[in-house]
C-alpha cells in the first residue's frame, strides 16, 4: 500500500481498538488512497475502498486501469473487507520499475507495515478487553474465571507482548530504518499473529465461531497476508 503521508500510528491503533479493523485500515490509507499496492495481484481493503483508488501497482507497476475480481471470503466480509483479484489493464502509467530483491519485502513502504501493524494491534487489544469482560462474567467453581491464575498470565503475557510490538512497529516507521524494517516484517507480523491466537483461545469454543467478534482476528491475519510479502530466513 502508498499513500501520500506518514501514518499516525497512535491513531491508527486507536481506532482498531474502538471501532474496528476496516475503520483503522481506512484511517491508515485514507478515504480514497492515490496509489495502492496489490502486490502480485491481490488485495484485501475495506469494503468499497477500492472504487476509490487512483492507480494499482502489481508487480512493480503503476496502473489506472485495472480490473477487480471479488474472491469470495465469509469471514472477510464479516468484518467489512473486499477481498479482489487485480488485474492489470490497457497501458502502464509509469515505466516498470527495477524489482529490489524479495528478502527487503517490497511491497510496501516501512511505514505501511508499522501502520497495519498498528491497525492490527488495536483490534488486538479491542478483542482482549472483550475476552476481559466474558471472563468476569463467566464463573467457576465459585469465582469468575478471569481470577485463575493461567488466565491472568495469559492475559499479562497478551499486553506485554502488545507493547514490545508497538514499539517494533515505531521502530519500523522510523525512515532510516527502511531497510532493517522491511527485512523485519514478516516477524513483526507472525508475532501479531501469535497474540491474535491467543487471545481467540480466551474465548473457549465461542472464538471459533464465524460470528463470534474474534473472527475479527483471523481477518487480520488474513489482510497481512496479503499485504506483506514474508520475507525469505525469517523465522520465529
């Protein structure tokens, strides 16, 4: 993904955590995005997003004139995500660029990784308050489940690792670092991802439920999937 300025990570992640993935994605990118990256073809964006997109790069080249192909995805559309196919149409708007090698993740700008992990770890944090509050009011044995000393140190080990990845993600933003961070995406990400799979777990049988809010967590998955092209050695 392009766009024209730095993210506002602290905002990005706010509004993951009240209102929702695709709102945080559209707080990142904008209301009507100049430039996005579909990578080798596909794209995950919030629904009706891309009726607004000036141009598509694939591949390393700028095109205005695309066509979008649905790829039909349940829990994407639960939360508010297109999930479409990009395909390159008519003539090229610049002249295709010189690939850098894939280990630097060149699908997107150091500060679009930081901004969707930002945007990630607020539906994080949204889906730990809400196993927060099912656990207090679920009981056992007499008391309310959130007292059991597994949970607490489920739930401390989720916030703790939430903050190591903000800062990871600040640090990715950080223009110097480009080069480090790009290198670093796909282990920043995974770790997102390890927290989202946690957190599901609170929620028992309930958090594999398609309509249960944790699905919000797999689409987040889902939609770095197709953002970030994981980088080759990374691992752990």
């Amino acid at each position: 993904m392009i766009t024209a300025t730095r993210p506002d990570l602290g905002h990005v992640e706010h509004v993951g955590r009240t209102e929702g993935l695709a709102a945080a994605v559209t707080a990142l990118l904008g209301p009507a995005p100049d430039e996005v990256c579909a990578g080798r073809g596909h794209v995950a964006l919030p629904a009706g997003l891309a009726a607004g997109v000036r141009r598509w790069r694939v591949d390393g080249t700028a095109w205005e004139r695309v066509l979008l192909t649905p790829i039909e995805h349940p829990l994407a559309a639960s939360a508010g995500f297109d999930l479409l196919s990009v395909t390159p149409a008519g003539a090229p708007a610049d002249a295709p660029g010189v690939r850098p090698p894939p280990e630097l993740a060149p699908e997107l700008a150091a500060e679009l990784v930081a901004g969707l992990a930002a945007a990630r770890l607020g539906v994080a944090r949204r889906l730990l308050d809400l196993a927060v509050e099912h656990l207090t009011r679920r009981h056992a044995d007499g008391e309310p489940i959130i007292r059991r000393q597994l949970v607490q140190g489920t739930v401390a080990d989720a916030l703790a690792a939430i903050d190591m990845c903000r800062h990871m993600a600040r640090q990715a933003a950080a223009p110097a670092a480009a080069p480090a961070a790009a290198l670093a995406a796909g282990r920043l990400h995974a770790r997102i991802g390890e927290i989202g799979w946690w957190i599901a777990t609170l929620f028992g049988a309930a958090g594999y439920l398609a309509d249960h809010p944790a699905a919000e967590l797999y689409v987040s998955e889902l939609v770095a999937d197709v953002w970030v092209e994981w980088c080759p050695g990374e691992e752990g």
